[in-house]
C-alpha cells in the first residue's frame, strides 16, 4: 500500500516524503486535486506499515487475515 502511494506521487512527478504513514501519503495525492476515495481503506495497514516494520514479534491478535485484507 505504501509503495502504491508513493508509485502515484512519482507518476505526478512530486518529491516523495520519507514516510511510511498511508494515511499521509494518501493526504499528499488528495492535495494534488486527486480522488482517492478508493484508498482509504488502506489505512487499516498503517500499524503494519509503521509500527510492525520495526518490532520483533506481532502478536496473534494483530496478525492480519490476509484473505479479508485481499478481499
């Protein structure tokens, strides 16, 4: 989800942020007068995307389905 984000703000030819916040990237493609109503479910992966990245061990209650994440 991240490297969509930032594959989008490349294509608009802008600076990509040091970030892995979805949310934020998201914000800075919506600033570009794009619609991205469809992305922000995406969302839902920042703590997989920020938080996860640099721990050790995800416990069993945060794990994400991953057929409900695809669906």
């Amino acid at each position: 989800a991240e490297k969509l984000m930032k594959a989008r703000l490349t294509l608009l030819d802008k600076t990509i942020p040091y970030t892995h916040n979805i949310t934020f990237l998201i914000q800075n493609i919506e600033v570009l007068k794009r619609d991205m109503s469809d992305y922000w479910e995406l969302t839902d992966f920042n703590a997989f995307a920020v938080q996860y990245r640099y721990e050790l061990l995800i416990s069993e209650t945060d794990s994400i389905v991953r057929e409900e994440a695809i669906a």
